[in-house]
C-alpha cells in the first residue's frame, strides 16, 4: 500500500506538477488538499485567489481540501498554529496521515522552514519537485496541457502588467531574463484551472486589478457561472 500524503496546496502551477508527480510515484497517494486562506479577504493566502475557485478545484481533482485560516499580515506563529489546526482537522477526518508534500522547487531557506515547521507539528515533508530545472518545468507544464493564470505580481521585480495574463509560451517568452519561470522567488502566483488530474475546467474570466502595499498587483479571477 502507498503512504498516504497530504500535499499542500496553493491551487497554483507548482502545486499542480507536485500533485502530478506524487501520483507517478508509487509510493505515495494524496488524500487530500491543505490550503493557506486569509479569512478577511475570503481568498487563497499570497495568490489572491477567491475560496469558491479553490474549492471548485478541489472538487475537480476529487480531493478533499482543509483550510488553514490565517488574518492578513501573519505572524510565523499565526502560520503553525493554523496548519496544525488544519492537519489536525485532516486527520480526524481521514486517519493519521504523516507525510505532506510542497511544491518548493530550490529556495534553501523555503525548505529549511518547513523542515523546521514539520518537527514542531509532527509530520514529515516531502518535496517531489525538488531540485528540477524550472525552464524546463516551466515548458512542459505548458506542453502538458494545464490552463493557468498570473493573479498576483511583485512588481518589485517584474511588470504589473503581467497580472492578469495566461501562463503560456508566450507569457514565458516575455518574462525578463531575471525572472525565474516558475516564479519561486516570488516573481508572481499563478491559478490552474485546468489540466491533468482536473476532471473538467473551472470555467472563469478576468477581473479588476489591485494594487497592495504600493507593490502588488492581483488580478481576480472571477468564476464565469
């Protein structure tokens, strides 16, 4: 029997290839989601994206998914006190589960706060996408067949007016040399809604754009039924 694995879910692209990786291997089946949101803006934490477009990817993938509620601008200590609530409520529901995935991809310090978080709340991490060239990544999540957008920018380090764009070969194209493809020192966020694994698309259009913090600039996502 395959270990159980709760995989922690941004309902983004790295997710979406963590989750399609753990199911190409053997020893690993993912039971169910876990996902950051902040209460106050009813959305996906970082992401910006609206809880009804996770939910309906959840739905979509045939996962359960365990929400994390989190008050904007939260402490580290906020972040563990709701991720062990969260996998305690994913436990009670599903058994003792002990092992949860990330899609981290290289950012040593990233790791090493999980790794360090896993042994306050007792789980153990894995990270399946580890280590992978993002180029390459980037491309074959495109080629693969996944529909994503851009929600969230850091204008910091590149245009707001990627926020809003499909996350294609011509949106690779035009990021600047800087920026990483997959976006892992937070270039930008991204939302799947379709894909492998996504039993049909979540239908959505694009909404307004808002500026945060005069740095961040999101883009809603509107669901379009």
């Amino acid at each position: 029997m395959p270990d159980r694995v709760f995989l922690a879910w941004s309902g983004g692209k790295d997710s979406a290839l963590a989750l399609a990786a753990l199911k190409r291997t053997r020893g690993a089946r993912v039971v169910a989601l876990l996902t950051t949101v902040t209460d106050a803006f009813d959305r996906v934490s970082m992401h910006g994206v609206r809880r009804s477009i996770l939910r309906a990817q959840a739905a979509s993938l045939d996962l359960p998914v365990f929400e994390a509620s989190l008050p904007p601008e939260a402490s580290n200590a906020d972040y563990d006190q709701a991720w062990g609530c969260a996998i305690a409520r994913a436990r009670a529901a599903l058994g003792p589960v002990q092992r949860i995935a990330y899609g981290d991809l290289f950012l040593d310090d990233v790791r090493r706060f999980r790794e360090e978080q896993s042994l306050r709340l007792e789980y153990t991490p894995l990270f399946p996408l580890w280590g992978k060239d993002t180029t390459k990544l980037a491309h074959e999540f495109v080629r693969d067949g996944y529909e994503a957008y851009v929600t969230c920018v850091d204008t910091a380090q590149i245009c707001a007016s990627f926020a809003g764009r499909k996350y294609d070969d011509a949106l690779l194209r035009d990021l600047p040399p800087c920026a990483d493809p997959c976006g892992e020192r937070g270039e930008f966020h991204t939302c799947v809604v379709a894909g492998p694994n996504f039993a049909k698309a979540i239908a959505v259009t694009v909404g307004e754009r808002t500026r945060r913090g005069n740095r961040f600039e999101y883009c809603d996502l509107v669901p379009a039924d």
